[in-house]
C-alpha cells in the first residue's frame, strides 16, 4: 500500500500527517504556516513525493446538517491546485467536522496549553483525518 499524507487546511496554518509503510496508523509531519511558505502546493507535493506518497487526504468541512458552506469551496478549490502539483496521487477529501475541537480536547488532556500550541493542533487535527480514513480503508478491505 502505498502511503498517504492528511491535510488540514486552514487560511493562516495547514496540518500534515503522514501514514505509516502499512497503512495502519498516522503520524503529525508539520504545520504549514501559509504566509512563511511561497508555495504551499509546491511544499506538500515536495513531502508527498519524498515520501512516496500515492494518497493525499483532505479534510473537507461540513456543517452539522451534513451540508457544505463557503469553507467547504475554499478547500476544494485548494485541492484543485494540490492535484495540480501532484497529478500522480489520487485525492480524497475526508469528512474533518469536529477534528479541530477534537485536537484541541486532545492536547488538553495531555496537558499541553493549546493556546501556546495552534502549530501542533494543526498537525493533530490532520492526524485526526488521515487515521479516520486510514480506519475505514481497513474496515472495507
């Protein structure tokens, strides 16, 4: 199986995580700060290709209702321009509702101070989407 990178996308910060050689389990990579970066595209398709990536996994936003709002398009319009710079790997986008709250929640109960930590719950949040799809893709195979 080939590996898969989870993305959270965020207007100031975009989490990454990546999976592990069996498509198991999901690891924080980095957080992305997308005015320190001059093509963010280009960055995760540079991590993407080193580390032998042929799933990029997207979360997409949802409100509660299940229906899709203005958040919703700015991502899939960032993952037009992802599978641009890297035609190769097939994109999914991924249910993300609640991942950011859950990440948070998470870091707390760890006791790191969340606020001093927005960089982490970026990657936690894409850690979150990337093992929720990895566990589906185990539950179907």
């Amino acid at each position: 199986m080939k590996r898969a990178l989870g993305i959270d996308h965020g207007e100031a910060r975009i989490g990454i995580a990546i999976s592990d050689e069996l498509g198991m389990l999901a690891h924080p990579v980095e957080t992305i700060v997308v005015k320190e970066v001059r093509d963010v595209c280009g960055r995760i398709a540079e991590v993407a290709r080193r580390e032998k990536v042929g799933v990029l996994v997207l979360g997409l936003p949802r409100n509660m209702d299940g229906s899709y709002g203005p958040a919703a398009e700015k991502v899939r319009a960032f993952g037009e321009k992802l599978k641009a710079a890297l035609p190769e790997a097939q994109l999914v986008y991924w249910d993300e509702r609640l991942t950011s709250v859950a990440a948070q929640r998470l870091l707390h109960d760890v006791g790191r101070d969340v606020k001093k930590g927005r960089a982490v719950i970026d990657q936690v949040a894409a850690h979150l989407i990337l093992q929720g799809w990895l566990d589906s893709q185990a539950m179907l195979g």
